[in-house]
C-alpha cells in the first residue's frame, strides 16, 4: 500500500495534470477561465476573493520553502529548527486561517446567492469538495500534525520534504513518506487529488499569468453626455488620446485665425 500511495500516485497524478492541462488548452481555450461570477454579487466577494487569493500566495510560497530548501541549507545559515516551526505554525498557521475563512464564504456566497447557485456546477462542487479538504488538512497538520505516535516530534522536513525531493529524481524515498504523521498524509493525498482534477476544473486560470494586462492601454470609462447638442464641448485635460493634443492646438489655431479674417 505505502508502495502504490507513495511510489506510483504521485506519477499519476501529475502525469494527469500535465496531460489534462495540454487537452484543455488545445481543445477548450474558451473554457479556460474561471467563470466570473461578481456581476451576480460584488460585496461578499470583495471581501472573500481577496482573502482567499493572498491567503493561498502566502502559503504556496510557505510549501515551496518546506518542500524544496533542505533542512541542511537552513541549518547552515544558522536558521534553527525552532524558528523555522515558530514562523510555520505562526505565519502559515495564519495564512491558512485567513485562505480557509476565504473559501468559506466564497462557498457560502455561491450557496446563498441565487443566480450564483444557478451557475454552479458538479464539476464546482467536487473541485471545492478537495480544495476545502486540502486547506483544513493543512491547517490540522501545521497545528496538531507535529506529534508523532510514539510521543516525538515529528518534523515534516525530515519526511514529506525529502520524500517530495525525491520524486523528482526519479527516485521515491516511500519510507520517509510513510514514516510522516497520518494528518500529513492525509493531506498529501487530498492535495494529490486535487492536482489529478485541476485542469478539469476553474481553477485552471491559475495558469494563465496575465502579463500582458500590465502593458495594456488605459481603459477610459466616460459618462453618458447629458449636455444640450448645440452646446461647446467642456475639454477636460488628461483625456485626450496620444498623439492628438498637437492636432487640436493646431485645429483651435486655424479657426481663430478664421475667425479673425
């Protein structure tokens, strides 16, 4: 069992993810997105979607340096292990709170709000089922996950980091995996599930980085004009387009010169 859960799921899982993202981009691009709901409901959102989406920053940011910096690297600079769990259990144990208390009334708001609850559908559900089951196991992991069986302090980094380190050398260290407490395990294997099912789900547009939205024009939003036909147009400096103030200095010009004759 420890052999199929920690030595062959994680390839399948991945090699799904890879292989399901492909599909959906060939083949469903008008699809890749997350199907914005703030037209239906925009205050709860503006509270919900912030929190969850930095929540969730911070603590991929917080896996990637448990997962990924050996213990050995934090040790030689002189990083203890007792500061590293404090800024863990505390930092993280934060960034998790506020990502869970997020998703919550994203759930909740999707539930109440009723053209939202129109538009959901299984496919949201089973995504939120394991995104919700990944974020309180995490959270249940960070708080109680540190005691082991036999009364020692388990430190994941000794465990499910060099066991994560390891599948990427082609070379599985099941035992480390299967040595961690069974709250880490049962997230790593909700969190496998949820990578499996990803592409199939809205939450493929974390994929799509909008780099080009930071280069893009202004998008000028104006009024609707409720001044009489015949009356003179109030300029207003600032919202003239690139490359047009020159022309209309040189309009304005000719037709005082016209005026004038």
């Amino acid at each position: 069992m420890d052999f199929l859960l920690w030595g062959i799921y994680p390839y399948v899982t991945f090699a799904i993810l890879v292989v399901g993202l492909v599909w959906r981009w060939r083949h469903d691009q008008f699809g890749w997105t997350t199907r914005s709901s703030q037209l239906y409901e925009g205050r709860l959102l503006r509270i919900a979607s912030p929190l969850f989406h930095f929540g969730i920053l911070v603590v991929v940011g917080g896996h990637a340096m448990g997962l990924l910096v050996p213990k050995a690297w934090t040790d030689a600079i002189g990083f203890s292990q007792h500061a590293y769990h404090l800024v863990a259990f505390f930092v993280g144990g934060l960034a998790g709170v506020c990502t869970l208390v997020g998703i919550i009334l994203l759930v909740a708001r999707r539930r109440l709000t009723g053209p939202v609850f129109k538009a959901t559908t299984v496919n949201d559900k089973v995504m939120y089922l394991f995104l919700v089951g990944a974020i309180v196991m995490g959270l249940f992991a960070t708080f109680f996950g540190a005691q082991a069986a036999d009364g020692s302090e388990h430190n994941y980094r000794e465990t499910v980091s060099v066991w994560w380190r390891s599948l990427w050398v082609l070379q599985p260290q099941i035992d480390a995996m299967a040595s961690a407490t069974v709250p880490f395990q049962i997230h790593v294997l909700v969190a496998m599930t949820l990578f499996a099912v990803w592409p199939f789900t809205r939450l493929v547009h974390a994929f799509s980085a909008p780099v080009g939205y930071l280069f893009r024009p202004y998008v000028v939003y104006r009024s609707r004009d409720s001044r009489p036909l015949n009356s003179a147009p109030v300029h207003r400096r600032g919202w003239d387009p690139i490359g047009t103030r020159d022309n209309d200095s040189a309009t304005h010009s000719r037709r005082t010169l016209s005026k004038e004759r």
